[in-house]
C-alpha cells in the first residue's frame, strides 16, 4: 500500500491573475489538492469463506431470531450515552463549519450612540465652547460592513478543512453505531452463555447431591464405607463452588449491558437460550468493498482531507490580505436634525496588510500542516491494513471455533459414556468408586468449557459483522435517530416475555392414572433434568411410565432407586435409525416405545418395591 503524492497533487488553481474584480468573484486556492491516495487491496481474504450471503446491508442480529435481542439493540440505539455525545459532537462539528464559512460574506453591523460632554473653557478654546455652546450632546446611528477578499483561498482551505472535520465527526458517529450494535449483541450472548453454564452446573450439583444422599443412606446400613461418602460429596462441593462464581459474572454482565442500554445497573430480560438461537450468515463481500463500509476508514480519510487543506491555509500566510471596510449613517447635536441631509456620513477604505518578516513563523505553520498531513496518510492506510486484518482475524477465529466446538462435543460425549460405564462397573463391583468420581470431575469442567465455546461460537459472528461493516450501520442509525414510539404496540422483549411466560405454562411434569398402569408426563423444560416419583400410600401400582415429550432427541436416561438402576443411552447403529441402549444393572432390557409425540420408557417391576424408596429420574438431551 502506498500514498500517491501524500494524499495530494498540485498546488492550487492560481493562474494569471486578471485584476482585483475577477480575482474576488474567481479566486484561486494555494496549497495541494487532494488526490484519494491509491490503496493496494488484496483480491480476497486469507479465510475467505465458501458459502457466504448478502447480509451486510441487512439488521443481521434479526438472524438469531431471538426478539428480545432485537428490543435491546432498538433501546441501546435510542438511549445510550455515548451514541448521544456523537451526536452532539456532529453538531459542533456543524457549528465550526457554519462559523467558518460565514468568512465568505461581507460582515455587517449597526451601532448608535448618545455622547453629553463638556470641554473646557480655559486657554485659548475658551471662545469657540461658549459660541457652539458647552455642554454639547452628539446622537449618532451608523451602519457598518467589512469584507476580506479571499483571493488566495485562505477561507477555502479553512471550509474545506471544517467540512472534512464535520463528515468526520459524522463517521465517527456512524463507528459508535457499529460498536454499539455489536457489544450488546455480544454481551447478551455471552450473557446466555452463562445462562447455560449456570444450568449446567445446578444439574450437576443436584445430580451429585442424590449420590450423596444415596451413599450416605447406604454408609448407615453398612453397604459403602465413609471413603465413598467423602468421595462423592468432593464431586458436590466442586459443583457447589462453581455456581458463585458463575452468578457473580452474569451480575456483572448484566450490568455491563444495562449501562449499554442507558440504563442503571439492573436485571436483564432474556429471550431464547443459547442453544436455541439461530447462527447468522456469513457475510459476503471482497477487501475492495471494505473501504466503502467501515465508518473508520472513511473517517481516517475525511480527517487526511481536512489535514491537506491546512496546507494551502498556511500557505495563504505568505500572500497579502485585501480588507473593504465601510460605514454609513447620521450624526447630529440636535435629536430632531439627526436624520436629515446635512446629519449624513459615510466612509469608504482598503486595507492591504502582508507579510515582510515573520522570523520563520509562516514557514514553521506550512511545515506543521505539512506533517500533520503525512501523518494522517499514515493514518488512513494504517486503519485500512488493520481493518483487513480485522476481517481475517474474525474469519479465521469462527472457522477454528466451529471446528473447536466440534472437538470438544466429541469429548463431552466420549465423557458421559466413560461417566456411564464407569457408574455400571461400580454398581456391579468390579471397579472402585474413585473411578466414577474420576469420570464425574473431567465431565463436569468440560460441559462448562464447551458451552463458552458454543457462546464463543455464536460472538465470532458478531464479531464478523463488526468487522466488514456495511449498509446495516444506517440502518441502524434510523433507529437511533427515530427511537421507538413509547405508545406504540407491546415492545420485542415483553412480547418475548409473554410468550416465555405462556411456554413455562406447557413446560411442566404431570402425572396421571390410566387403569392399572401411572403415567408421568415430562413436558421439556430444559435439556437436562430430573425428577423424583414417590409412591402413593396405597402402594406402587402394577405399572410406571415416563413419557418425554418435546425432546428432539433423548442422548440417555437413568432411573436409581437404592435396588436397582435403569441407565438408557441412545445408539446409532450402522445403516439404522437411532435407538435406545437400556440396561437393568448389568443386563439389556427392553422398556422403550416411541411415539409420534414421545419416548416412553417402562420402569421395571423390580424397581417399584416398598423397600427401594422414591424412584429418582435424569434424562440429557442431545439438542439441549
């Protein structure tokens, strides 16, 4: 990448100069013209992608599907603070303009004045006060205009420079925008990712805590030592000291976006969960077309503008200025004669004023101006390398992480089998304790990791669409120049509310009598779950089902009483359709139906004994 000429070729338009007149009406401007230096761009990104959409130019954030995202991002538009001072600082930025364009025309004034003064009679005046009389009172009313021709292009290169300032202020303004967006995009996912660690770990705390109980229950009659006891309340207590941890972010985070939002410090609401959002497109576009989108690059450009018209300002030093100044209007000792004929003045000059020595002060200006442009050359094609940079950086991370997320599903699958095959061994006493607690502590901590990279995930696109930019930064603009009508219809988020509110109505566990056979109902809530069936008083009936509904796929499901244990996991055979693996201790069993609307599974008859107690019920979704 380099700067033809520095951003600038020529200097100036003044030719032969044809007289005074022509010279006001023509002008001529001294100083370099600017000349859009030439930016060697590459042809594609270094992790350009295959598979890309059109949605630089539309509100991608609509793409998570998620309303309550989109009500935030409408609220932080209309009401955060530092998109307000952007704001404000384009209207200064007008201001400077407007002031300094106010140079082109002439300047016109008024005045009047009253004056009563009384000279002295003594000496040799003392004749002429008494005959016009002393005291004496003069009333004037003047009119007056002054106008400095721009015949070297001083005021041209000032407004030039006030103009580039302004559509740079008004690009920084549009980069506000763009960070804005993308911020509470990102913290509100990071956000829901915690959400979901936060879940994790309280499955997993309360998973824990039924084997501590079940192992303490079995310490009291002398089936497991104390060891076994302590061994399983350590897998509690390092859940238990994740969970302080985990809420103390999302305070934090909340925070962080309620003051996105303009608000206080405060609650969040939250939309879908992270599982559930959609994952946006990647957007198309070439390195060429970056330098039209980010609102830094045209604002790094507009500021080398302005730098190079302060050249030919400094230059305009070296030339004479040109002043007409005049005034018109009355002045009278009588009140009643100020406005007639003989009361008229009026007065015409010109002024030439130019440099003969300055000591180097004109040539010390030229030299700043002259470095300052270079510097913001330097500038311009600096923020057009790191923002190719940017977009290679964002490109590379959401490949890598997909790739990452992959890996550790994998882990976390292979995990749960061992955790499963592991709990199987114990049961049937050919494997010590220590080796469920193993599986138990490399699980946990790597369910936690791979729910940061799935939030990770999701925050690489948004990092993506910050990074090439494009029409969606004005259409975002809109919003913050038009905020949400207060009387309009029911807002994204509360109706995201509501209907979260109407969804937690139909997510429920309901159980029912069908004959001889008890049916528990499991309507999803959340992917991982479980729940405790007590007999009635009257006794277990002949049969107990658990019916999953609205689960897209079941990965396992374990049902313990301290007799007996059912552990299901689903299989894939090869050139089959999924199904259920289930297990009674050690021996395969078949207890599973599928329906068009649920997975039932059958809880064995030896399971449902006056001497096993409660039946306690886990299930893990593969969708989840």
């Amino acid at each position: 990448m380099r700067g033809e000429g520095q951003g600038a070729r020529g200097e100036g338009r003044c030719a032969g100069l044809a007289g005074i007149l022509a010279l006001a009406l023509a002008g001529c401007s001294v100083g370099p013209d600017y000349v859009k230096p030439k930016v060697d761009a590459p042809d594609a990104y270094r992790f350009a992608e295959t598979e890309t959409q059109e949605t630089a130019n539309t509100e991608w954030w609509n793409q998570f599907e998620d309303p309550v995202l989109d009500s935030l991002i409408a609220e932080a538009l209309a009401n955060n603070k530092n998109v307000k001072i952007a704001a404000a600082n384009v209207e200064q930025a007008a201001g400077v303009l407007t002031t300094t364009r106010s140079q082109f025309f002439p300047q016109v004034s008024y005045n009047g004045n009253v004056t009563r003064q009384r000279a002295t009679e003594q000496g040799e005046s003392a004749v002429l006060q008494r005959l016009i009389g002393n005291p004496t009172t003069t009333y004037e009313v003047l009119a007056g205009a002054s106008w400095e021709l721009d015949l070297w292009g001083r005021v041209r290169r000032l407004s030039e420079a006030a103009r580039a300032n302004l559509l740079a202020t008004e690009q920084a303004r549009r980069g506000v925008i763009l960070s804005l967006v993308s911020q509470v995009a990102s913290t509100y996912l990071q956000l829901r990712g915690l959400d979901y660690q936060l879940e994790i770990a309280n499955n997993a705390l309360a998973s824990y805590g039924d084997t501590v109980s079940l192992f303490e229950t079995q310490f009291k009659y002398g089936r497991v030592s104390q060891m076994n006891v302590e061994q399983a309340r350590s897998s509690y207590e390092t859940a238990a000291s994740q969970i302080p941890q985990i809420e103390s972010q999302i305070a934090q985070t909340e925070n962080a976006l309620a003051i996105l939002l303009g608000r206080n410090p405060g609650d969040i609401p939250r939309g879908k969960s992270i599982q559930e959002l959609m994952l946006p497109a990647v957007p198309s576009g070439l390195p060429s077309q970056l330098l039209e989108r980010r609102p830094d690059i045209a604002q790094a450009e507009q500021s080398l503008i302005a730098a190079n018209a302060q050249i030919g300002a400094a230059k305009a030093q070296y030339f004479p200025t040109i002043s007409l100044t005049g005034g018109f209007g009355n002045s009278s000792q009588d009140l009643h004669d100020l406005f007639s004929g003989p009361a008229r003045v009026w007065s015409f000059a010109g002024q030439l004023a130019g440099p003969i020595f300055t000591g180097g002060a004109i040539k010390g200006q030229v030299a700043q101006a002259t470095a300052a442009q270079k510097a913001a050359l330097f500038s311009y094609e600096a923020t057009i390398q790191s923002a190719f940079a940017d977009v290679d950086n964002a490109l590379v991370s959401r490949r890598k992480l997909i790739q990452q997320q992959a890996a550790e599903e994998r882990l976390v699958k292979s995990l749960r089998e061992y955790e499963r095959l592991a709990t199987l061994q114990y049961n049937g006493g050919y494997t010590p304790y220590s080796t469920v607690l193993q599986a138990q502590q490399s699980l946990f901590p790597q369910e936690l990791t791979l729910a940061q990279t799935r939030a990770a995930v999701y925050n690489s696109l948004v990092t993506l669409y910050k990074a090439t930019g494009g029409g969606w930064v004005d259409i975002a603009e809109k919003t913050s120049v038009q905020p949400p009508d207060a009387k309009a219809p029911a807002a994204p988020a509360a109706q995201a509310q509501s209907a979260a509110a109407a969804a937690s109505k139909q997510d429920r566990i309901e159980v029912q009598q069908q004959g001889d056979m008890s049916i528990v109902d499991v309507y999803r809530v959340t992917g991982i779950g479980g729940a405790q069936v007590k007999a009635p008083k009257s006794g277990w009936p002949p049969a107990v089902v658990v019916r999953l509904h609205g689960f897209p796929a079941v990965e396992s499901f374990r049902a313990s009483t301290s007799a007996a244990k059912l552990e299901c996991a689903q299989i894939r055979p090869e050139r089959q359709p999924p199904r259920q693996d289930c297990r009674l201790g050690t021996s395969p069993v078949d207890v599973t139906k599928q329906a068009s609307d649920y997975l039932q599974f059958s809880l064995p008859s030896s399971m449902l004994t006056e001497q096993s107690g409660p039946v306690e019920l886990h299930w893990v979704d593969q969708w989840r």
